[in-house]
C-alpha cells in the first residue's frame, strides 16, 4: 500500500474515532442517503477497487444506470471562490437519485472502503424515504474540514460522482465530466468552532505530512 493509500485508511479510521461518541441515529438497512449523488476522489475509486478484487468480486452492471450528479466544483475549488467572493457555477442535479448500485438487501456491500461522502452522513434522527439527514452544525464543519483535506490528499487526482470515477478508473472511459483536485485554499472553519476543531487538526496535518513527505 502506498503512502496516500495508507493516509486515506488513517483519515477514515480518525473519522470514525471521531464520530463513535456522536448522537446518531444511523444504523444498519438505513439508506436513505444512499443514492448516485455521492462524490469522491479517484484515490477513493481504487480503494474501492482494490476491496473488490480482495473480495473476489466485481462492479455492479447499473454504475451508469440513470441521470447521474455531475458537481460544477470540487470542495477545495468552493472554498476557494468563498474565499475570492465569488459565486460558484451552476451544476446538474437530476430530480430523482436512483439507489446507490452497491446496495445490496439495503446494506451497503462496500461498507469498509465505503468513500469519505459517505461516512460524513451522520443523522441525528432517521431519514426517511425522499428526506434529508439532520445534522449539527458543528459536525456539516467537520465534514467540509475532512472533504477538504481528501481532496488534498489526492492532488492532483480527479474528483467527481462517485460511479463516474469507477467507471473512469476501471473502464477508462472518458474524464471530461470529472474535476481536478485542488490543494487546500484555507479551511472553511466558522468561528465559532475553531476551538473545538483545533483538537483535530494536528492530527490532520500528520496524516497529510506523511503521504506527502
């Protein structure tokens, strides 16, 4: 396993470090948010890959099944035009987001590589059918500071819907729908949580340090 593939597994496992404590009501069968919207970086993609074929198993035949998300800007590109005050572009939402094609009986079948979009989904009550996660405000900021220092960490990899990197990674098929990563422009911290962020940003940094050193 090489150092960004290593830094990606230590930022899933300090994620969950951090979210074992947190008040949710998520559970095993709820997939509600688990649909083709969902985004990721193609380091994300061939740890996804890579399970598959320790697992002996294959990509689903639907990755390309339905209107897929297409995101405008990456997480770091959104924070840098914040940044610059300038507004960021239009993207394509379908109306309706078809199951995540990695369900399976409602369970996710790649739980353990499962991207980082994924593992920020944090309810504090369940979604229902057609609804929307509840989450703190203190926990939408460290989802953006974690997505932010993926992005990073796979600079300078591709960013997009999830199934259209999977299929760009393991089919070749074409980028021009997917984003170039961005390097971190500054985190998009509110005031109000710095302090409370800042226990977890040393941590950070060394993940980062060591892939890139």
């Amino acid at each position: 396993m090489d150092k960004k593939a290593t830094a990606l597994m230590r930022l899933y496992s300090l994620l969950d470090r951090i979210i074992e404590p947190w008040p949710t009501a998520c559970e095993k069968g709820c997939a509600s948010c688990c649909t083709t919207h969902v985004t990721a970086t193609a380091l994300e993609g061939r740890a996804v890959l890579d399970y598959l074929e320790k697992e002996n198993r294959i990509l689903p035949p639907n990755l390309d099944e339905g209107e897929l998300f297409t995101p405008a800007v990456t997480t770091n590109g959104l924070a840098r035009l914040c940044m610059e005050r300038k507004e960021p572009p239009e993207e394509f939402k379908p109306d309706h987001f078809n199951p995540c094609p990695f369900l399976e009986d409602g369970v996710c079948s790649i739980y353990p590589a499962r991207p980082l979009g994924c593992r920020v989904m944090a309810s504090s009550s369940q979604c229902k059918p057609g609804g929307f996660a509840e989450m703190d405000d203190y926990w939408l900021t460290v989802n953006q500071v974690f997505l932010q220092a993926l992005e990073a960490l796979d600079c300078p990899g591709k960013f997009g819907n999830f199934s259209m990197i999977l299929q760009y990674l393991a089919f070749g098929q074409s980028a021009e729908k997917l984003l170039n990563n961005e390097p971190v422009p500054g985190l998009m911290i509110p005031p109000e949580h710095q302090q409370q962020i800042s226990a977890i940003l040393p941590e950070l940094n060394r993940i980062l340090a060591a892939a890139m050193g």
